[in-house]
C-alpha cells in the first residue's frame, strides 16, 4: 500500500506543480527575471529529487507504515473514520507542523537546517520543493510521532499529506490571488508566506503556518507586510552542493569570512579630470 500512496501523492503533487507554474506565468504577482527563475527551478528540483531518493532509500516516508501499525491507538483511535475524525486529525497534524516550524527558526540547530529553505532569492512555487534532506528527515520523525499520538488510519494521513503539500506549494507561488486580504484570515497565503522568506531576520520569524491562519494569530506570529528582498543576506547558493553546504556554515562564520577577503583596489580607478573654472580678473583704473 505504501508504494501505491507513495506513487499516488507524487501524481498528484506533480500536477498541483503544473497548474501553479502556470499561474504563475499567468498571473504573477512580481516580475522574475528568466534566468534567476531557471537558476532557482534547477536547483530546487534536485533537491527535491535527492531528498526523495534519501528518504525512500532509507525508509523514512514511512507515515503510512507508521498509521497502519498504530491506527488502533492513539487519542482518536475510537472516534469512527468519518469526517469529524479527519477534521480534529487535520488541525492536530497542522498544530504539529506549526510548531516544528517555529522551533526551525528559534534553535540554532534547527536553523542551521531550515536556512537551507530560506536561501532562495526568489519566491515561486518551486521554493516549496527547497528543503536540506535532514531538515526533512527529521520532520518525517515528528509528524510519526503525531501519528502515533492521534491514531488514525492510513488513508486519513494520506489525505492530510496532499491537502498540506497543496498549501505548502500554493504559499510560495509567485501569483496574485484576489480576495487575499480575507482569505488570509482563514489559511496561509502567497502575501502572508513572502513575509516569512524575508531577508530580515526581523520580518521573517513570523508566519510560521502551513495550512491554517489561526495559529499565527493565537499566538502573535502573524505579520502582514511587503519585503523589498527574499532570501539570506550575503548567502547565495547556485546548485545542489553549495545549497546543502549551507547547513554546516552560519552566517555569521559566512560574513567573516566575506569581511576577510581582499576588497578590490580603487586607487587606480579613472577618476574625472578637474574642472577648470575661469578665474575673475579684476580692472585696473
């Protein structure tokens, strides 16, 4: 069952991959130059790629093993599979993801890894793909840990997975949405997540939400602005190597050794000539 949910979810997140990608060309919401957007499309998707050939190498996609085996336990386990089961399943597992979020932007560990997400200098709907396979890794781990503490079917999480990998590329597409200003109130989206890829570290600790908005206001998370940049500041990565390096150097190491470097020497640079001005003669009587 796991190989077919597997295949099934790849579909179907291939396909929501599309529709965006033209949307965005459609409708964007802020110009992209062609080159920086080929650059950012190649690198995310061998990332994409890489992490899922990791994670299936080593088994740990496993949310669905983890749902059949421990279904039968867990906080809901009574409730029938019906649509309140799916429902109260849904808000706990994006409760869940808000929180590993939050702790991905106030541990230093944790940031080291998730960074890797925020180093994109653009923000389109490929970004959703952007993750250090570690970072993945260990978010696998929390969201079995959820499972098994909820108890519900495989089916329940596999319909979780696509509605929260619906949002998580729907929140990073470079579109206008009409009607965001309201919609915001209710979940995540494309305005609310910009903020959060902001190269202020000030403006992008917020916003922390996948799917839900209300998190973001119960708990004082939510910022509503427009950054000017995206991305870490004085951190670029251009491929698949230098984006995983990133989790084993800081920024601050990294502008340490950018203030080190050889400055380029001005001193024979052209400089304009002098102006002569005309010099006032006085008369003599």
């Amino acid at each position: 069952m796991s190989a077919g949910v597997e295949g099934g979810l790849l579909v179907l997140a291939v396909g929501l991959f599309l529709l965006l990608l033209i949307a965005e060309k459609r409708r964007p919401y802020r110009p992209t130059p062609t080159s920086s957007l080929r650059q950012s499309l190649t690198t995310n998707a061998s990332a994409f790629l890489f992490n899922n050939l990791v994670m299936n190498a080593l088994s740990l996609s496993s949310l669905f093993v983890v749902a059949q085996r421990y279904g039968s336990h867990g906080l809901l386990h009574g409730l029938d599979d019906g649509p309140m089961k799916l429902a109260l399943s849904f808000v706990f597992f994006d409760f869940v993801v808000y929180c590993w979020h939050f702790l991905g932007h106030h541990s230093e560990r944790l940031w080291r890894l998730h960074k890797v997400h925020h180093s994109d200098k653009i923000i389109h709907v490929s970004t959703g793909l952007r993750f250090h396979v570690l970072d993945q890794l260990l978010e696998v781990g929390v969201k079995c840990i959820a499972v098994m503490i909820v108890g519900v079917a495989a089916h329940v999480v596999v319909v979780c997975e696509i509605i929260r990998m619906f949002f998580v590329f729907f929140h990073h597409a470079n579109v206008a949405v009409p009607g965001e200003r309201w919609l915001s109130y209710l979940v995540i989206t494309p305005s609310l997540h910009r903020a959060h890829h902001s190269t202020r570290r000030i403006e992008h600790d917020s916003n922390y939400g996948i799917v839900l908005a209300c998190w973001d206001i119960l708990f004082g998370t939510r910022k509503v602005l427009a950054p000017q940049e995206f991305g870490l500041e004085n951190v670029e990565a251009r491929n698949i190597l230098q984006l995983f390096s990133l989790a084993f150097v800081t920024e601050h190491y990294f502008a340490r050794v950018m203030h080190l470097l050889p400055r380029p020497d001005r001193r024979h640079e052209l400089r304009p000539a002098p102006i002569a001005l005309p010099v006032r003669r006085e008369r003599r009587s």
